[in-house]
C-alpha cells in the first residue's frame, strides 16, 4: 500500500473504479446521509493566517451528478500538484458545500481553514445531500454572504475563492434568513452587492468552474447572471466532469501568475505518471485541448490587468481587506 506522503495523507495506491468514474473509495467515504453539526456556519467565523488562502465552494445537490465524489478523488494529485508545482506558495484551503436553503437539510456546509495535507477529515463530513429546490437556482448567495462577512485573512497576499456549479442565485438575501443561517444580526441586501465585497475581500479573484446545466435551455442566462457580478471571463466552462482537477489547477497557476498558459500545458504533458504510490495514465491532448480552450480567456484577461497594473503603479495588498473588515451588517462576534 502506498500513500501521498508529503504532500497528502490518503493512500491511493489501490483504487478501483465504478462505471461512472468515481472510486469505489469516494463512493464509500462520501455516503453519508446526516449533517455533521461541525459544518453549521452558525456563528462561526473563518480565520486563514496564510498568505494563499484558497476557498473551494461545490455545490452537492442532485444536478451535479458524481462530481462531488470526483472532486474527493481528484484531491489528492490537485494538492500534490499545488506542492510540488508551487502553484500557492503559503496555501491553506476552506471547502465548503451547499445547497439549497428552501429545501435541503444541509445546505450550508463550511469547514475551518486546513493545511492541504490534513483536507480529508473535512471533506470526509460533507454531506453529498443530492437535493436541490427542483428549479435552477442553488444558495450560492448565501455563500458569499458568509465568505464576505464572516472569515478574516489577515496575512492574504492572493486568497482565491472557487465556486464550482451549474445553477444560478437569488437576487435578494433577507435578513432574517441570514440570521437562522448564521445568527447574528443581519440586513436585507441585494445579492450583487456581497458579490462585490467578496470579490473585493478576495482581491477580485473569484471565480466560477460552471458545469453545463442541461434542463430548461435555461444554461445562458445562468452564465450570464455569474458574469454580471463576478465579470465575463470569471465564468470558466468545465468541458466535461472528470477535467475538474485540470481546470483548478490551471486557474490557480495562472492566477498566482506561477505559470502562462503555455507553460501551465507543459505541466500537463508532464506531469508524474506515479504519485504517492498511485499510477497515472498521461494525460490525453483531447483534455489538453479541452483545458487550454477554456483557460484561453482567463490568461487574457489575466495579461490586460498586468499592464493596467504596471501603469497604476504598487498597491498596498492588504487594503482591500482593510476595506471589507470594516464593512457592518454581518455576524457578531
């Protein structure tokens, strides 16, 4: 038996799949059917000391298929890569699970700020409720809320926030929704506005990994809804489920400015074809294709804010977070 060592611990040296890709490991550690009372977001609040918080919001419900069991199976190469590539220089990671809050049992699942090695105690307490309100909106919202207002990083030098999903948000956070959420005293507010402080917290990186929605033709104006208030090439297109790993990655070494996009392929093409005592088939330049597709518009993007950058001159890295701590209306503590 082998084991991701450094960089992981789980051992992944034996692994069997089903027919739908997921591990028979996954399908037996992600199976749980109660809420883990550790995952309330119930007056909590999130403290990263690091300087590359990493936050990684997935939605659970039943829409989105195996992938939340792929993201279990893909966490191990995602943080050995994060190491061993050097993608987060000083990473620590929140993930964090949701649903919908007017119907689910657990629709809000937040875990504390972990060192990579150390994530699956936590992921191995989400629950993969596989729920949804049967139309084609999910709680995003409410996750921002809180990332916004209820976790501090004091140190961040580049916090990145990642929402991966296939629905879109309410318009509208009440007030006193986010009170049973969250206790605390709350406001009704309009949902672009947490957006912008979010993105503001986060130094404007966060993102959307958007898996297709296949019902009610309905996939455009979702899209569209994300990019109004995240901005058009936040929105990244996951070509298929099991590139969800090659995706994070790149978005990673691209916004850490650690690779171009062309270097981030040579990764790709690169990479080990064992790890932590796992084998690995090389990856195939269909998904090669795939990934430098959907991560073209993100390195341009990322190249158009350098130079605007170069031309405004240095900014202090802790201002925006000077900025959103001072901001009322969240939870009490």
């Amino acid at each position: 038996m082998g084991s991701s060592g450094a960089y992981y611990d789980r051992d992944v040296s034996v692994v069997s799949k089903l027919s739908s890709g997921v591990s028979t490991f996954a399908q037996e550690q992600m199976s749980r059917s109660v809420l883990s009372n550790d995952l309330l977001p119930f007056e909590r609040k999130l403290v990263s000391a690091h300087r590359n918080p990493l936050v990684y919001v997935y939605d659970v419900t039943g829409s989105m298929g195996t992938l939340p069991k792929l993201i279990y199976d893909k966490m191990p190469m995602i943080a050995g890569q994060i190491v061993e590539q050097k993608y987060l220089e000083d990473p620590d990671v929140s993930l964090a699970a949701v649903g919908d809050v007017t119907s689910d049992r657990g629709p809000l699942q937040v875990c504390d700020f972990s060192v990579i090695k150390s994530l699956d105690p936590w992921l191995q307490k989400i629950w993969i409720e596989g729920g949804g309100g049967g139309q084609h909106f999910e709680s995003y919202e409410f996750m921002a809320y809180f990332y916004a207002r209820c976790c501090d990083m004091p140190n961040a030098q580049l916090p990145i926030l990642l929402f991966t999903g296939d629905e879109g948000f309410r318009e509208q956070l009440l007030g006193s929704e986010l009170k049973k959420r969250f206790g605390g005293q709350h406001e009704n507010i309009n949902t672009s506005v947490i957006f912008a402080e979010l993105k503001a917290k986060f130094m404007d990186n966060v993102f959307l990994l958007h898996r297709y929605y296949n019902n009610y033709g309905l996939d455009s104006e979702i899209v569209a809804q994300w990019e109004k208030v995240l901005g058009k090439n936040y929105v990244i297109k996951l070509p298929d489920d099991t590139a969800i790993a090659d995706l994070t990655l790149g978005i990673l070494a691209l916004v850490s400015g650690k690779r171009t996009l062309s270097g981030y392929v040579e990764d790709m093409k690169n990479r080990p074809l064992e790890m932590g005592g796992k084998k690995y088939k090389p990856q195939t330049q269909e998904r090669i294709n795939q990934v430098t597709e959907a991560l073209k518009p993100l390195e341009t993007m990322l190249k158009e804010k350098n130079v605007q950058k170069k031309k405004d001159g240095p900014v202090n890295p802790a201002q925006s977070q000077k900025n959103t701590s001072k901001k009322g209306g969240g939870l009490k503590v």
